[in-house]
C-alpha cells in the first residue's frame, strides 16, 4: 500500500514537470499517454534518449506504454 501511494505521488507530481530530463527513466515510463500536447516533443526527445541506457524491465515497460503514446 505504501508503495502504491508513493507510486501514485510521483506520477501525479511529474503530470506538472516540464522539465522531462530531472525525472527518472521510470516516471517517464509511467506518464507516457498523459504528456500534455504542448510537451509531447520534449517528452518523445528525452525518452528516446534513454531507450539505450534503459534495463530489461525498463524496455519491457517501455514497449508495453508505446501504445499509450501513439494516441
């Protein structure tokens, strides 16, 4: 439950960031599909350039939200 809920902070908290590159691989992961319209190029820019430094997991989570993005 605790993890949960400091899942869920972090996600609402980076829903506001604009500034993608002061946020973890994995909250980038989890806020794909909810970038706004107006930040979706800076988002795309950051998170492609980490696909090479991400683990096994990360890219598992990654390929699994792509579909989140492409809407």
């Amino acid at each position: 439950m605790k993890k949960c809920m400091i899942i869920l902070f972090l996600f609402i908290s980076s829903l506001f960031a604009e500034n993608f590159s002061e946020m973890s691989t994995q909250e980038l992961i989890a806020i794909m599909g909810y970038v706004k319209p107006e930040n979706q190029k800076k988002f795309k820019r950051e998170l492609k350039s980490r696909i090479s430094t991400m683990s096994d997991k990360e890219k598992r989570r990654y390929k699994k939200n792509l579909k989140r993005l492409k809407r």
